[in-house]
C-alpha cells in the first residue's frame, strides 16, 4: 500500500510539474528573443536620433562613423543605409528587402543566422535613413539552456519532495495497519494478550481501538468459559466424596482398596483438569523428563495389558531428555494416547512405546490394530464412541511445548502416534 500511495504521488506530481513545465519551456525561449530584440531596438532607435538630431547640411554618414566607428553597439552589429544606396557601418546582405522600413515602418525580420532589427530615420528636411542592427540567433538564444535546465532541476526536486511527503503521511497510515495485522494474526493464533498502540489517523485509532475492545472482550469470553468448565470440574468432588465414602462400605478389602485406588485416580484427574483450566492460556506448568514419565506410565498399564493379554513394547534411550512440558500434563498425553489403544483395538493387540532423541525429542504410542481413519487428528473426531478430544490435547500439548502430533501407519500394521517436543 504504501509503495502504491508513493507510486500515485509520483504519477500525479509528475503530471502536475510537466503541465507548467512544458510551456514554462517555450515561455524561457520567447522570453530570451524578445529580451535581445528588445535592446536591438533600443540600439537602433538610440542611433536613429543621433541621425535625426543632425542638421540637414550635416553628414549623417559622418555622424553614424563617429559614434559606432567598429559598426557594432553593444556587442551587435549595426548600419546605416541611405535611399541613394551607400551604407556605412556593418554591411548588409545584398537582396534584403529595406523597402517597409524605407516606407516609414520599424521592422523585425529573419535573415541568416538570425534577425535584422530596421528604424527609420526621418531627418527634418525629409530625408529617410534607415538603421539597421542584427541580432544573431546565439543571443536570442542566451541563458535559455541554463533556465531551462534550472527548471527542470527545480521539477525533479520539487516531485522528490513531493513523493517523500507522500511516503511519510503513508507510513503513518501503513505502519498502523501493519501493527494492527500483526496483532490479529497473534490473537487467531490464540495469544489473548496481543493489543495494539492506536495511532496513525482517526480512522485508523479508531480500528485499533475496537480490536483492543474486542480482544479483551475476547480474552473476558473464554476465561469466563474456563472458569465455568473449572467450576464443574469441581462439582465433581461432591459425588466422588459420596463414591468414597461408599466405598469404605464394601466389605471384601481388596475389592475396597481397588475401588478406593480408583476413586483417588479420578479425584487427581478432576484436580489436574481444574488447575488446566485456571492457569493462564498457551502456558505449559514447569518441565519433565521424558523417558522417565514414559517408563512410569508404561508401568501403570502394563497390568491392565497383560489382563488383555496384549504384548507392551516399551523402546527407551538411557538419555535423560528435558522437556518444557509438565509431569501432569505429559501424564494426561501418554495416558490419552495409550486409553486409545484400549478403545480402539481388540484385547490381544500389541502396542509399543518409544521415545527417539535427536534435535527435538519424540515419543510414539503405536499398535497393530485396524488403524485410524482419515481427519482422525481433528478436536472431536472418533470413530468409536468418545468424546474425540484426547487426540486434540496431546496436539495442543505438543505445540505448547514447540513440537508437533503426526498420524501415520505403525510397523505392528496399525496406527501411530508420534509427538515432537521442543528439548530444554
């Protein structure tokens, strides 16, 4: 835009300057001629008065010799012609017509090289001379080439000003709406924190102003959905306490410490839940190590897969790789991607976890099932009955943590699950 409001300025000065300076031009040059002309004439009438001003008995001829004695004043070349045909002074080119100016009459006519100035002489007995001065076209001509030059110089200066003004007053509209497209681009990609300066003209402060509106209207909209989700979250304790305490109830001791192991798994679900959804937007709580909280979560459903008779595969570097996510939240991942496993593939089915090292680290759940089908990374798909959302908070946790979620064909046969995370 603001190579364009630049471009426009040019065009338009440009326009504006050659539009006086096309006839300033042919002005400078009519100016110069009828400048030379001018003192020509001046000359020839000074000289037709000293003619004049003789007395009849006098030498005109004489008198002109004694005050132009070279045959040039000023620098230009001047005569005297009589109607007997002597001509003193600076000769005159034979056949040029003197007839108008014998005739009474101040002439201007073109000849080679440039124009003859003629003013008739009239003496008081009747008797007419005719002066004569030539003005070469090199005097017409003096000083237009350094005018002209000076005005075009004074154009070009006065559409660079004209374009760097324009370039200035753009920038204070474009720097703004710059701003303002950095800012959006940053609160679609979910920093609700992304504001900007109003500034630039009212028209511009003014949007500004309303996506600053909108923003914290935004930002006052989803903590306000976070907290509603956060407080029934805690709804939930009320049941679970009520689960407990039927719990205590149950009489065989081992189906009672089950049920009791349970009910806490779900409580410090129900407790992570609502401290993700208090704490702030895109921020991942402290950080973990990855091979470690793979190994404990492998431990943890190894007795369910083994009631499943499913083979676990668990591939770990002896590394100790640091990662910027959580041990709740890294927990909360591994946990949703091995429940698919459960969900999704008949009991008998292997699995294997691994983690591989390299510039970032990678951990991938992958099972010999039947495999997920097409878009099964989108928040809310499932193709067997859940809620779709496990997938779609590994992925969101991988970005966090300035890494990725990728879907392909597992080795066992079905699919894989493959989580980069950015290393500490």
């Amino acid at each position: 835009m603001r190579r364009r409001l630049n471009l426009l300025s040019l065009a338009v000065t440009s326009m504006m300057a050659a539009a006086f300076l096309i006839p300033l031009l042919g002005l400078v040059s009519d100016i110069a001629r009828d400048r030379a002309l001018d003192a020509a004439e001046r000359d020839a009438q000074l000289v037709a008065q000293l003619v004049t001003a003789t007395g009849s008995s006098a030498d005109p001829y004489g008198a002109f010799t004694t005050f132009a004695p070279s045959g040039a004043i000023n620098g230009r070349a001047i005569s005297l012609a009589g109607a007997d045909g002597i001509v003193v002074g600076a000769p005159i080119p034979a056949g040029e017509n003197l007839e108008p100016a014998f005739a009474g009459a101040a002439t201007s006519t073109a000849v080679d090289g440039g124009r003859a100035v003629t003013v008739p002489a009239i003496r008081s007995g009747g008797e007419i001379f005719v002066v004569r001065v030539f003005v070469t076209d090199g005097e017409m001509s003096a000083g237009v080439g350094t005018a002209r030059s000076i005005l075009i110089a004074l154009s070009v200066v006065l559409v660079a000003i004209a374009v760097v003004i324009t370039d200035r007053l753009a920038r204070a509209i474009v720097e703004p709406v710059k701003e303002l497209s950095r800012a959006s681009a940053r609160l679609g990609e979910g920093d609700l924190a992304a504001r900007v300066a109003p500034d630039g003209p009212p028209e511009i402060r003014e949007v500004g102003q309303q996506f600053n509106r909108l923003a914290g209207e935004v930002a006052a909209l989803l903590q306000g959905e976070r907290e509603a989700a956060a407080d029934l979250s805690h709804r939930l304790r009320t049941p679970l306490t009520a689960a407990r305490l039927d719990a205590e109830r149950i009489g065989d001791a081992e189906a009672r410490e089950n049920m009791m192991a349970d009910l806490d798994a779900i409580e410090r679900s129900v407790d992570h839940a609502i401290g993700l959804l208090r704490r702030p937007e895109n921020a991942l709580a402290s950080s973990s190590v990855l091979e470690d909280v793979a190994a404990a979560r492998a431990a943890f459903w190894e007795p369910l897969a083994a009631e499943q008779s499913r083979q676990l595969l668990l591939e770990l570097p002896s590394s100790k790789t640091e990662i910027a996510v959580g041990g709740d939240d890294l927990v909360a991942v591994i946990d949703a991607l091995i429940g698919n496993v459960f969900t999704h593939t008949p009991e008998g089915v292997a699995f294997r976890i691994s983690v591989a090292i390299g510039d970032t680290a990678s951990l991938t759940v992958e099972d010999g099932g039947p495999g997920f089908p097409a878009a099964m990374d989108a928040r809310g798909a499932s193709a067997g009955g859940s809620t779709g959302l496990g997938l779609d908070i590994a992925r969101r946790t991988a970005e966090l943590a300035g890494g990725r979620m990728q879907i392909a064909e597992s080795a066992l046969g079905g699919a894989a699950l493959t989580l980069t995370f950015a290393r500490k």
